[in-house]
C-alpha cells in the first residue's frame, strides 16, 4: 500500500499547528492551504481508507438524522398538547 497519502497530510497537520499558534492574516491562507491538502490526501488515500472513512461518514450521518427526528417528534408532540 502506497503511503503516499500521508505527505499532504502531514503538511496539513502542520499548518493547522501554524494556524492555531498565529493570528496575522498569513495564518487565514495557510488555512485554506491546509484544506487543500488534507482533500489532497484523501484523494491519494488507498481505497481501504476512503471505503473506511466512507463508512464512519455514514453512521455520523445516521445517527444525527435520528437525533434531529427524535426532536422534530418532541416538538410535534408538544404542540399538540397545548393544542387539546
């Protein structure tokens, strides 16, 4: 398995570090350069990862849009006892 992935990602991490310890207007572009690079990894990434990260994507995914249904029904529920 190629580990070429972890290059971009490194300098990713890297910038992130550089972002968090500056506040002048370079640390904005260097945000958005570290961005750039960890999409780039991930498209250098193996297809093992990708498919891994895909999934942890869904059940994220998943489990929010169930936590947002349980709230629409509270709410629903609520406003129909005030309603009677």
């Amino acid at each position: 398995m190629p580990l070429f992935f972890l290059i971009p990602l490194c300098t990713a991490l890297a910038i992130g570090y550089f972002f968090k310890k500056s506040s002048d207007e370079i640390a904005y572009i260097a945000s958005v350069f570290a961005v750039i690079s960890f999409i780039f990894s991930l498209v250098l990434a193996p297809w093992q990862i990708q498919f891994g990260l895909l999934i942890v994507v869904l059940m994220i995914t998943n489990r929010l849009l169930q936590e947002n249904e349980s709230k629409e029904t509270e709410a629903t529920r609520k406003k129909t006892r005030e309603i009677k």
